[in-house]
C-alpha cells in the first residue's frame, strides 16, 4: 500500500513548523516538494563533477556529460518516448510551449489558420497561441466549460475542419482538476490533420502519461512540480516533426558546424539545447522521476483519487464553501478550488498560514477560467504522494477557523 | 593516458596509411565534427565488381581520430561495398583496443561515418539511429 508515512521521511523540508504549527504543504500543484534523493544528487554534481558539458575530455566533464545525458534517457522512459532523442530539456512548461509556438508554429501556422485550445487553460498554453495567432493571422477558438468543469465537447467536434492546425490543450487543469477525454480529442484531431499539444505539468508529475499510447504530438512539463528543480523542463515531440523544425535559440552547442556564411544544426535532441544547459537541474530531474518511477505513477494517482475523493467530502460539508470543478474524482487530478463566501482568497490563505498551512489563492495564472467563473481569485488546496487525510482535517479546521474570523453580518 | 595512446595506435598516428587525396575516385566526402573541430575527406574508387580498389584520407584531427581512420582504410581496401557496410562502431572499437568515453567516440568513428557517407549516401539522420541504443 500506498505508504505516505515513510515517503514523508524522505522530505527533509517538511519535517518542520510554520507559525509554530507542523507545516501542511497544500501547494504542490504551484511547486511539489523534493525529496533527500533529488537535493543529494545535484549536490554531489557540484561537490564532485561539476564541469560543462559535451565538449571536456576530461574526466569530469565525461561524468557531468553522460550524467547529463543520463538524467535525459530517465525523462525520456518516463512518459515512454520511443528515443531519447525526443526529448528536450527546457527551462519549464512555459519554455517548452513558446518553443513549439515559435519554432513550429510561425514555420507552420498560416493566414486563416485555427488553433483551438481551451477556456480553462494555464496563461502557459495561452498566451503563445494568442502571440501566434497575432504573428501569422491565425485564429484561436476557446472551447468553453460547462458548469460542472467539464470540455463542451459538442463545441469541440463542430468546430474541427481542416483549417484547423492545432488542439493545444492541458491534460489536468490546474484549476478546476478537470482531466479532459485527451485519447479521444486527439483522435478526432487527428483526424482533420491537426497536431495535438499536450500541457503536461499537472499532468504528469500525477497519473502515468504514456506518449506513445496517446499518440499525442508534443507533450510540455516541468521538473519542479514533480519532485525535481526549478529551472528544467521538457519538450516531448515526435522525431520526424522534431527535424523538421527549426531551431528555437541559437548559439553555442545547438551547431554542427558554423562558418562566417551560414550554420548547421546539430542532432536531436541538442539542435533545441542552446548554450550551456541546466545540468544540475537536470541530474536532479533525472532523480525526481526515477523517485516516482520506485512508488509507481498508477500507485500515485490511485493515492491522490483517494485524497481528493475525501477532500471533496468533507469540503463539500464546509459551510459556504464551493468548489469549482468535477465532483468525481475518477475525472480529476488533486487540484481543488474553491470560494467561501464573500471572504477573499487572500484572507482566507493569511489565516490558514497563521495554521500552518500552505495554500494557494489568487487567479493561479487562468485569468480567463476565472472571468468565466466570475471570480476575481479562488483558493486552491493541491495534493501529492506526501499528503494524508489528515493534511485535509486540518485544512477544514483552519477554513473554519477562517469564516469564524472573517464572515461579516 | 598510457592505457589510451598504447603503440598501435601512436603507429598509426605517426605514420598514418593511405594518408592523401586520390585523383580518380568514384566517392568521396568531407565530415566535420563538431565537438572538437576536426575535418576528414575520404576519397575512395570503387572498381565495376563493386570493390573498393582505393582509399585516401586528408584532413586534420587529433591522434585518436587519425589512428583510427588510418586503420579503417586498411579495413576498407579490397573489400565489396556490401561488405564495408557491415563495419561497424564494433569493429572500429576492436581495431583501436581501447575503452573510450564518449566525447572521444565521436573523434574515433568519425571517418566510419565519413565512409558511409560516401560510399552509400547514409544520413545524419540513419547515423544517429544508430546511437540511439537506450
């Protein structure tokens, strides 16, 4: 089973009090925690092979390179990619989606042209195509969400033609949890030619993501939201689709060969990596997914379907609360949002920190989601392997707490 | 580093085989390597029964890189094309007999490399799916 005591162990920063209360960290959809495994492994880089990359001959830039290259081969078996070859460190989601928009997508994208993404998307896999779209006179169309958090999927079939190129869609809000039929989605795109961009940073440091099985077209994630650093991220992409594009930065390391006329590009995956790359941050990924490969990604999502269905009970029974977002939680990821009442997130966070309890509020980079929502800002409580029942009957006793304090006549 | 430059290969550094330029040929192409800077031309002449009847090689590159091409041209002559498709990164490893890491491999098998492509047009694309053993 499932054993959070002891993944608990293995992360130094939560054994510890905030505001003299043993911390709950409700936050990890924002950033995930690391465990001892991933601080040591970037540590020991530095400490005993740190040096560049791919050009030293000597011993500790072949450790630093194969380390480097090692950690990539990790990521690469982690969503199953069929080479290493496919995937390419970035700094974050953010980076891997403008890569795609810039390098695919202005090679690519055409007057007239339709991107379709969603209303609940993160301003990650946005704002891109709304820059895109501007760039080349393309056009991008929002499917809408129903009340209950859910894709309008009528909206989505109508709406595919052959003008459209490309469905970039999240794989699990980050707001409303919504995990959306993406196997179906992609095949119906597929169907009309279009291309299918996956953002994947909620996605996959939660549920097993198998690129080859949802024969997606680009995948984009991030290492920090699953264990691993800040500063490193992924692009995932199919190799004919990879050569067939452009560089997106250029300068050292990306090259085959430059002379004063013109360049060549290096091979894949390095043509996208330009100058000196994040390699602690990658030995540190590397380590990440190989922590979560040891607990088992189907373990993990089963841990967090539990969680979230006793979340959603016992929030549910929170007077004034209302989450925003599928009730089932077979449709969901652990993310969880929600209003109470008039009192602003912000209030409401403030007081559940003076509790110890880190939570998140604010518009959580969805501006648009909340428009429609009608909100200004929502609170969110996000789970992972290191979260227990417990965190949640904590969680309601400081949200009592807070409407106790905060509820005005 | 004794283990590294043991004789055979400073023999073949110091008096590299078919070293030059052919002035008939029937392939020929030039390859860089990116990491380190070095350039080898392979020129061969391949005869009607498909056998590779000459071999030269020019071009600059450090000790590794050049022992080693030194050593496949001799591999290469008398063979049939069909059979010098068959060398491999294997049979470069072998003649050299030493462990390389792998920012070296690509000085040791650049001229492998150069040689496909030329004698059967083999693309940087088909080279690098050769590497990309897990």
């Amino acid at each position: 089973m499932f054993n959070t005591k002891k993944i608990r162990q293995d992360f130094p920063i939560l054994d510890q009090k905030t505001n003299n209360k043993p911390l709950i960290y409700l936050d990890s959809g924002a950033s995930s925690q690391k465990p001892q495994t991933v601080i040591e492994s970037m540590d020991t880089y530095y400490r005993q092979y740190n040096a560049n990359v791919h050009r030293g001959i000597y011993q500790l830039s072949e450790k630093a390179s194969a380390a480097y290259e090692n950690a990539r081969k990790k990521v690469a078996r982690f969503i199953n990619a069929s080479t290493w070859r496919e995937l390419i460190f970035t700094r974050n989601t953010t980076e891997s989606i403008n890569l795609v928009a810039y390098s695919w997508g202005l090679a690519n994208i055409k007057p007239g042209d339709i991107i379709i993404t969603t209303e609940m998307e993160h301003h990650a896999n946005l704002v891109p195509w709304q820059q895109l779209a501007a760039q080349t006179g393309a056009m991008v169309k929002y499917i809408p969400i129903t009340e209950q958090g859910y894709l309008d999927l009528a909206k989505y079939e109508a709406w595919l033609s052959p003008a459209v190129k490309l469905v970039a869609i999240t794989q699990m809000s980050n707001v409303l949890g919504t995990i959306p039929p993406i196997k179906t989605m992609i095949k119906q795109a597929h169907a009309v030619g279009a291309l299918v961009l996956l953002d994947g940073a909620q996605s996959v440091p939660h549920m097993p993501v198998d690129v080859q099985t949802l024969d997606c077209d680009f995948l984009a994630f991030s290492g920090h939201k699953m264990l691993g650093p800040t500063g490193i991220g992924a692009l995932w992409s199919r190799k004919d689709i990879l050569s067939a594009m452009p560089p997106f930065m250029t300068g050292g390391d990306m090259i085959k060969r430059v002379t004063l006329e013109g360049s060549t590009w290096n091979s894949l995956p390095w043509k996208f990596e330009a100058g000196t790359p994040a390699i602690a941050e990658a030995i540190g990924f590397g380590e990440a997914v190989e922590y979560l490969d040891g607990l088992g990604m189907a373990n993990i999502r089963q841990h967090e379907i539990e969680l979230t269905s006793y979340a959603l009970e016992q929030l549910n029974q929170v007077e004034g609360l209302q989450i925003y977002g599928p009730q089932n939680p077979q449709d969901r990821g652990g993310a969880i949002a929600f209003t109470m009442g008039d009192i602003h997130p912000h209030d409401i966070a403030a007081v559940l920190d003076g509790e110890g309890i880190a939570i998140r509020a604010g518009h959580h980079c969805a501006m648009p989601l909340h428009d429609k929502l009608g909100l200004p800002a929502t609170t969110r409580a996000s789970f992972y392997i290191y979260n227990t029942a417990e965190d949640v009957d904590r969680l309601v006793e400081g949200l009592d707490k807070a409407r106790e304090l905060l509820t005005r006549d | 580093m004794d283990e590294l430059y043991r004789q055979n290969i400073l023999e073949h550094y110091r008096n590299p085989h078919n070293e030059g330029t052919l002035e008939t040929y029937t392939h020929s192409h030039i390859e860089h390597n990116p990491l380190c800077g070095d350039k080898v031309q392979i020129d061969l002449l391949v005869d009607d029964q498909h056998r590779i009847d000459q071999v030269a090689f020019s071009g600059k590159g450090c000790a590794i890189s050049q022992a080693s091409t030194s050593m496949l041209t001799d591999m290469l002559i008398g063979k049939t094309v069909e059979e010098a498709k068959q060398i491999d990164k294997e049979a470069i490893l072998d003649e050299l007999g030493i462990e390389i890491g792998p920012v070296r491999l690509k000085c040791a098998l650049l001229s492998l490399k150069a040689v496909k492509m030329a004698l059967y047009g083999l693309s940087e694309e088909e080279w690098d799916n050769e590497e990309d053993d897990w």
